[in-house]
C-alpha cells in the first residue's frame, strides 16, 4: 500500500499538482510579479553597463585628471636669482642654496616627545611654538625657511614620520653693513625689497621651471613623470659702484658722525666723465644678513630719499647764471657792507661784514649779501630755470627706488626776499644726490649727463646749460672756496687741485627754523680736469663745530685723496702740505 501512494504521489508532482494541498502553504502571488522581478534587474544590469561605457568611454580624460590629483605633483623648480657685482667683478649680493622644511602636521604629532623637542631646538624655536605650527588643519605647513643645509641634515637624521624639505635659495651679502644701502636686501620669497634688488628684481630673478612627480602620502617623491620646463636662471648685474671707494667713502662717513655726535649722514661719490655712481653711503646703516632688529631710520637712504635746505651750496647756480646772463664779471666788484641787507619788512646778513669785494669773492667768502644782491638783478624765471635745468625739483631719473623730487615753487609766486634767500639756498630743497649731479656743470665745463648705477662704457650725451667760459670761470671761484682763504681751507687734498662750497642750513620742523643744522660739503678734483665728485651731508652735528667747512670738508678731503689714488688719477699740484689758517672764513647761514 505504501509503494502504491508513493508512486501515486510522484506521478501527480510530475503532472502539475501540488505535493501537498495544505491551505497554508499554498502560492498565492501572482504570475507577473516574476516577470517585474525579472524585467528590473535586467534594467538595472543595463544601467550599470551604460555607467560602465560612460565612464570608460566619454569620461576618461576626467577620471584620470582627478585620479592623477590624488598621487601627482607639479614641483617648482627655483631659478637662481643673479649676482650683483661691483664694477670690477667683486660679488656684492648671490644666492646660496638652502631649503625650507615642511610637515604634514597630523603625521608629525604623531612622533615621541623628544624628537618633538630636538626638531624645535633645531628650529631654533620652543617645543610651544612648534606643537602652535602643527595644530592645523592643512595637510601641509612650513615649519621654517630657508634653514642652512647642515641644519638640514640633522633633521632628517631625527628621521620623523611627515617632516621633508624644499630646495630655495638664500641671499647673501659678503660687504654686509658697507653696501647695505646700495645692494638692498630680499625677502624669504627671494623678491627685492629695497636698492637694487627691488630696482632690478625683474633681471635678476630669472624664471623658475617645474616637473611633474608622483608622491606617497606622506608626501615621498616616488617617481618622477616629466620634466614640464627647465629653470632659467636670473642675469648678473654690474654695478656702477667701485667697492674700493664705497669702503673708503663709508669708513670716512661713519669716523665723522661719530667725531660729531651727529644724527645721520650720507655721502656719494660721482664719476665726472660717465655719470656713474661710483659710491654711496648712509648711516645709520644695518647688516643686510641678519634683520631682526631694523628700523626705519636705518633702512633710510637718505642721499636720494631726505630733502634738506643746501644753503650756500646753491650760491655758484645764482653766480653762474649772472655771469652767463652778461648781469656781472668775475671781476665785478659788489659792496656788502654794512653785512646787512633789508628787503621788505625782512633782514639778511652775513656773519662778517666784508664790505666791497669782487664776485670771486663773494663765492669765496661765502657773502649772503653779496648773492642776494646779484639775484635781485634778475628776473625770478632766469633763476627757476637755471634751477630746474640741473633737476631740483624733478625726480632723479636713476631707476633707484624712492629717489625723491625736492622742492623748487613756481617761480611766479615769489617775493623778492623769497629770490634773495633762495639764491643762498634756503627756501629750496634738495636730496644730496641731486645737488651732486647739479655740479656736474661746474666739472664738466656747461654739462650735465645722467645719473647711472650700472657698470656703463657708453659715452654719455650731455646737454648744455651754461657756457664753457662761464663753467670755468665758476670753476675757479670754487677753487678759491675751497683754499686757504676761503670757507673750506680743510678740504684740501695734497697733490691734487680741488674745488668746492660748503654748506650749513638750519633745519625745518612744522614748519619753523630751530637751532638744529645741516653741514654739507659739494666739490671735485683735480680742478684741471675734474674726475670725480663727492657731496658731503652730516646731519644734526652735536660736538660743538656745525659749520660745513668744520665738518663736512674734511670728509670730503680724505674720501677724494684716497678715491684718487686708488683711480690712479695723475696728481695736477705740486702743493704736498696743506696748512689749515688758524681763522679760516666761515660761511654764512
């Protein structure tokens, strides 16, 4: 009976009908459920196969960019920035290479306190400051610039997990102190901040380069890919300057402003025959390599950048224009007596009555009477024109950062006391560089050239502002002034012929005159054949002398004996000692 049902029951499972009838377990769901079922996921398989073509077929260029991003670098290359040179080849500025360390700060939190503190000792910070540069939520921080490669070393030695470095370069400035004002100084970012390294940065920089590497993610160069452009390294630039006379000229400078408890002072040293800035010197000055501690009196150029009233050194423009003008004669003969002279509701005078005297001199005595007198002869245009024909009140056009214009006003505006005091140089003013190059015209014979810091062997052109006779005439009144019997006896030079004019300016503060000085000094030699030119400025001189032939002809005197020997200069006197008067003239304020 058993077999029997049995075969019963396959054969009615093979006919269609169910092995058991019990109404729980009986199918209820319909028959085009299965072919929905079916009919998504074959959308669905043809979805991801339509995702798949897309991906693989349109988007290709776009997943590889973003796939490339995870793990490919672009590295810039630095170009190394130009050498500054002196005239003669002597480096005065070049880039030593160095490296700036880098962290992924979430790795490098990660190391043992005590290599935490060793790599801070190296840093030259505190482990405080630090754990402060790691605290970020960048993937990527410097920790220092431009560390020196030895320093380098040690660290990587400390062998700390997110710690690497980057190739840049540091500038270096082998004359420091001497040349700080002319030479300028960079940034971290290698980019000129002040002298010629801000004036030239576009020359000198050169252009970087850059190659493509695959990183790591702790940021090691695992290969490289392609190098996308070489580096192009900056040009050198010669510089105008001689070095040998920038030592001379600064060394000079800084004896005087100590001997006179002064506040400041500048000097500039000019080539007569090329225009080229053979020195210039400021104090107080600073070490170009180490700038932690500067101010701004120190980064002050103060031979282009400060103005101050040139005093009598402006007397030779207002002689040299009468005498061009056909108004007086060398041999003119001008009363001064009784040293005063009233215009107006105003007074001026001279510090010795000197009575009649002839126009020589009155430059050599340093007569404000005398030069009033003769300015007041002429119209107020001749004398603006003269003036502004040798650049006061026009910007220097020396491609030098903060080169200042001065001051010249319209001459229509001025007062006949306003052209009598502007003839002696007061109610004018000037930068030292500018009335530097005015004597141009003086040694020159009626020239004046441009102005250049660049190494030049080109002739200059010059343009004409007075006649040769007049410029040698002037000449050789300057020659007396800076004589025995003249204002500057002490700027001398044994062996060689020099002329000059001394200056003393009281000082302008809000608008009023105190009892504070300015001592120039503007000359060249050998007055045969002038060569070069030295301008001459200490301000606020303290120890008791403050007339310019006290304090600034003596510097004048040591910087052109020295410049000339060392220009091989042939010497044009045969005077080898030179005796200082007891009283020598003072000029006048």
């Amino acid at each position: 009976m058993t077999r029997i049902a049995s075969r019963t029951s396959r054969t009615a499972a093979g006919k269609g009908v169910p092995f058991v009838s019990s109404p729980v377990l009986e199918t209820k769901l319909p028959a085009w459920r299965s072919r929905v079922v079916l009919f998504l996921i074959f959308a669905a398989f043809l979805t991801l196969a339509g995702r798949a073509l897309w991906l693989q077929g349109m988007s290709t260029d776009f997943l590889q960019k973003q796939g490339a991003s995870r793990y490919a670098r672009t590295l810039e290359l630095p170009a190394t920035r130009g050498k500054i040179t002196d005239r003669n080849g002597q480096v005065l500025a070049s880039s030593i290479p160095v490296r700036a360390v880098w962290a992924i700060p979430d790795d490098v939190l990660e190391a043992p306190k005590e290599k935490l503190q060793a790599l801070a000792k190296l840093l030259d910070m505190s482990e405080r400051e630090l754990r402060g540069k790691l605290d970020s939520d960048r993937g990527f921080v410097y920790l220092k610039r431009q560390v020196e490669l030895d320093t380098v070393d040690k660290i990587l030695k400390l062998g700390i997990a997110g710690i690497d470095t980057r190739k840049e370069y540091k500038r270096y400035y082998p004359e420091g102190d001497v040349m700080a004002h002319v030479v300028g100084f960079t940034n971290v970012e290698d980019k000129g901040q002040e002298g010629m390294e801000l004036a030239f940065q576009k020359t000198l920089v050169g252009v970087t380069g850059n190659r493509r590497v695959i990183k790591d993610r702790l940021g090691r160069i695992v290969e490289d890919i392609e190098s996308v452009r070489e580096p192009h390294d900056g040009k050198d630039l010669a510089l105008s300057i001689d070095s040998k006379i920038q030592y001379i000229a600064f060394s000079a400078l800084k004896d005087a402003v100590e001997l006179h408890k002064a506040k400041a002072g500048g000097i500039v040293v000019l080539d007569a025959k090329t225009g080229e800035v053979l020195a210039l010197a400021n104090l107080p000055t600073y070490n170009p390599n180490n700038r932690s501690v500067l101010t701004g009196a120190q980064l002050r150029n103060r031979v282009l950048t400060d103005t101050f009233e040139p005093g009598s050194t402006l007397k030779p423009f207002t002689i040299a224009l009468a005498l061009e003008n056909k108004y007086i004669t060398p041999n003119t003969m001008i009363q001064t007596a009784p040293g005063k002279l009233t215009i107006g509701k105003a007074t001026i005078g001279d510090a010795h009555a000197g009575g009649l005297m002839s126009v020589s001199q009155v430059i050599e005595k340093s007569s404000n009477v005398g030069t009033a007198k003769i300015a007041l002869q002429m119209e107020s245009h001749e004398m603006w024109d003269m003036f502004t024909s040798v650049g006061f009140g026009q910007q220097p056009k020396v491609g030098f950062p903060g080169a200042v214009a001065g001051r010249v006003r319209p001459y229509k505006s001025w007062r006949p006391i306003e052209q009598a005091t502007m003839s002696y140089g007061h109610g004018i003013s000037v930068s030292l560089l500018q009335i530097a190059h005015a004597y141009m015209i003086f040694a020159r014979d009626g020239e004046i050239i441009p102005l250049t810091f660049q190494r030049s062997t080109d002739q200059p052109i010059g343009q004409r502002v007075i006649s040769e006779k007049t410029a040698r005439a002037t000449r050789g009144m300057l020659e007396m002034a800076a004589g025995p019997g003249g204002t500057a006896p002490q700027a001398q030079v044994p062996g060689y012929r020099v002329g000059g004019k001394t200056g003393t300016a009281y000082k302008l503060e809000k608008g009023q005159y105190v009892k504070k000085y300015v001592s120039s000094f503007v000359g060249f030699a050998p007055v045969s054949d002038p060569r070069i030119i030295v301008a001459v400025m200490i301000d606020e001189p303290s120890a008791g002398k403050h007339y310019g032939g006290q304090v600034a002809a003596p510097i004048f005197s040591a910087v052109t004996a020295n410049a000339l020997r060392a220009m091989n200069v042939a010497p044009d006197s045969s005077i080898t000692n030179i005796i200082i008067p007891a009283e020598s003239a003072q000029e006048n304020m």
